[in-house]
C-alpha cells in the first residue's frame, strides 16, 4: 500500500491534469489503485488543503463527488496572443506616458475577450487599423479595469 503522500501527490496531478472538467471521485480511485475508503480520506484532505473543490454528483443512480483542481498550472498558452508581446511600442509604454497600457485598446479588448471562444487554429482576425490611434481614446473601460 502506497504511503498517503504519495497516493495524495498522484491524485493531486492526476486532478490538475482534467482541467476544468474534473474527475469523478469513482473514477480516479480506479484510476490509481486504491480502495474508495483510502481515496475518500486523500480527497478530503486536498479539500482541506485548499488544493482541490469537491462538488457532489448524482452518477448512474449513485452519489459520488466530482474532484476540481482549485488552480492549474500557469502555461505560455495563457499570454500567447497578448497584444503586448508583439507591440511595436513596448519599449515605450509606461503607465506614466501618454502610450500606457491604461489607455491601449489593442489590450483592452484582448482583457475583455479573455475566456471567450478563441478563433480556429491557424485564423488569425485581420488586425483593425484604428487600434493604431491611440491618442484620444476612451480611458474608462481600461481605468475600471485597474483597481490601484
């Protein structure tokens, strides 16, 4: 029997590693070998932990718990498409200038379009040429955004 660190590690990655839509309690028990008593005692203490969200589920006439991760691992595909990356201005953006990432709507609209369904693989949106004016915009949506 393995130890209860190990077997908790184990249940840890494998929880991380379903994402958003987790994995039946049932299920990663089976998956790692271990008794429902052991694995019940391992996904309360991951609850207790903070590292895990336990949500209960009715599965095939049976009550059983579907296992969340609380944080997933932070990944480049997270930033990749930020308009920052690729600015032709980074080197002079400042919150303190006049080109402020306050006041840029390229990454405005890239913070409100966070979550939303990406465009298909290898389709990338024609750039909007007056994304490019920066003088004059509206600051408000980019100040209700910065909570300083």
């Amino acid at each position: 029997m393995p130890k209860r660190n190990d077997l908790e590690q184990k249940a840890l990655h494998y929880v991380v590693n379903t994402g958003y839509q987790g994995v039946l309690q049932s299920d990663l028990w089976r998956e790692l070998g271990a008794s429902s008593r052991e694995g019940s005692r391992v996904s309360i203490k991951l609850e207790e932990k903070g590292l895990i969200r336990r949500e209960k589920e009715l599965q095939e006439g049976r009550w059983t718990y579907r296992l969340y991760p609380k944080r997933l691992p932070a990944s480049i595909e997270t930033i990749i498409d930020c308009p920052c990356l690729l600015c032709p201005d980074n080197a002079r953006c400042d919150p303190t200038t006049a080109i402020s990432p306050k006041s840029c709507p390229r990454l405005t609209d890239w913070i409100l379009n966070l979550g939303k369904d990406a465009p298909p693989e290898g389709s990338a949106p024609a750039p909007d040429p007056s994304l490019h004016d920066i003088e004059g915009t509206d600051d408000s949506v980019a100040e209700s955004l910065d909570k300083r």
